[in-house]
C-alpha cells in the first residue's frame, strides 16, 4: 500500500525530452471516464470588419463636409505670435510649417493629416462598438 501511494505523489521522471511513463496513469481510476469536451467559440456580436470599414467612413466624411470648417477656424486661432506678428512674420524662418504634407487636390484642403486623424477617430469609435457589444453591454445607439 506504501509503494501505490509513493507512486502517486511522486513528482513525473524525466527521460530525455519526454516525460517518461508515470506511476500515476497505472493507479488512476478505470470506471471515471473524461469529461466530454465541448467546442465553444466566442463569436461576436456584429461583424468587425463591417463595423470598422463603415465607422472609419463615417468618421472621414463627417470630418470632411460637417467639421472642417470648423476645425480650421480653431486652428488659425491658436497661431503662436509675439508682438502681435506670428513667428514667421517677425523673422523665425523655421517656424513656417512643411508645406508638402498639408498639400492636397482637395477643393477645400483636406490632407493627409487630416486623414489621419479623422480616421483614427473613426477606429476608436468602432473598437469602442465592437468591446461593448461583445462583452454582453446593449448601447442604446443600436436601436
């Protein structure tokens, strides 16, 4: 009785890279079979791509047509100056911003980092949907 119960708080031998046979599987149990084991995927609640494609779209249109105006408009407010002259003005010739990146052939100027933004915007809006909805939380804006 001493050599079964030994066996079976005995830590696995090791034989090479393999686990060598343990004592314990000859002292388990024969009648107690497994539990069955059960596929369960976590699917979620709306489709991810769909939901990211449409909310960064919407995001990039809202910016371009709704708020750009006013987003320029805050923009020209906050040029730092110095002496009532902007920094350009008074002679600081690094101080004017690179002109190829904020080039566009948009008729009202939307660029590159325009895009950026507002589609970075759309992105944390849909990551946002997708973790609520998938967590079990019912957001109002859905229905």
């Amino acid at each position: 009785m001493a050599t079964s119960t030994a066996a079976v708080l005995s830590p696995p031998a090791v034989a090479g890279l393999r686990l060598a046979p343990s004592p314990r599987a000859a002292a388990s149990f024969r009648g107690v079979s497994p539990p069955a084991r059960r596929s369960v995927a976590a699917r979620a609640a709306l489709e991810p791509s769909v939901v990211i494609s449409l909310s960064t779209g919407l995001s990039l249109v809202m910016g371009r047509f709704v708020f750009f105006n006013f987003q320029r408009e805050n923009v020209a407010k906050q040029v730092p100056e110095q002496n009532g002259k902007t920094h350009f003005e008074a002679g600081d010739e690094r101080a004017k911003e690179f002109a190829g990146i904020l080039k566009s052939n948009d008729p009202v100027g939307f660029n590159l980092v325009d895009v950026l933004a507002w589609g970075s915007i759309g992105h944390i809006v849909a990551y946002y949907i997708l973790a609520t909805t998938s967590n079990g939380y019912d957001p109002p804006f859905f229905g």
